[in-house]
C-alpha cells in the first residue's frame, strides 16, 4: 500500500498553528481532497485563501446533505446557513438516508439559524 502524501494528526496539528504561505496551505489541501477527506482540507483552503474551492465544498456539502462539513465550510467562509439552506440540507439528507444529519438540518431550518 502506498504511502499518504498527506501529514499525519500530529504533524497537521502544527501545520495549522503555523503561518503557511498561501501555495503551500493549498498544497496540503489539495492532497488532503485528494483523499476525500474534505473536513480536514476546510482550515489548509481558508490558510491558501482559497474562496472558491471552499464555495465547491460548501455546495457539495448543500448537495450531500452532510450538515457537518456544511458547518466546518461555512464558518471558514464567515457566512451563515439561511433556513431555505437547511430546509435543503435537509431534504437532500433525507434522500441520501442520513436521518441524523436530516434531523439536525430540520432543527436548523426551524430554529432559522446556524
């Protein structure tokens, strides 16, 4: 099995209480959503800057229904969740069978708050 480009919990950890320049922030992001591992790529993109591939992870989390990289991405982004959001998060998790993730997204959307 091939070795992960990517740093390990440790290493990750110091990366992000360091200033990293914005091309090696995208860096390790990039070979952190090559992995599939999004949530750990939010805080690398918000480092790089990188508002537009935040705005594709915040759409696919819209999409997904996944309430919790919806949160992680929108506060990177500094924007709030609006209940038609939500109510979408919602429907979409539903569809997907994520009862939990729907269940919180329908509290949201209720409460018309992040």
């Amino acid at each position: 099995m091939a070795r992960s480009k990517i740093p390990g919990p440790l290493e990750r950890r110091h990366l992000v209480e360091r200033k990293l320049g914005t091309a090696q922030a995208l860096r390790y992001a990039e070979a952190y959503l090559a992995e599939d591992r999004s949530v750990e790529a939010i805080e690398f993109l918000r480092m790089a800057e990188a508002t537009e591939q935040l705005e594709a992870l915040r759409r696919e989390a819209l999409a997904a229904g996944d309430v919790f990289l919806l949160r992680a991405v929108s506060a990177a982004l500094g924007v709030e969740t609006g209940r038609e959001e939500w109510q979408a998060v919602a429907a979409a998790a539903a569809a997907a069978g994520k009862d939990r993730y729907a269940t919180e997204a329908r509290r949201q959307a209720e409460r018309g708050e992040d």
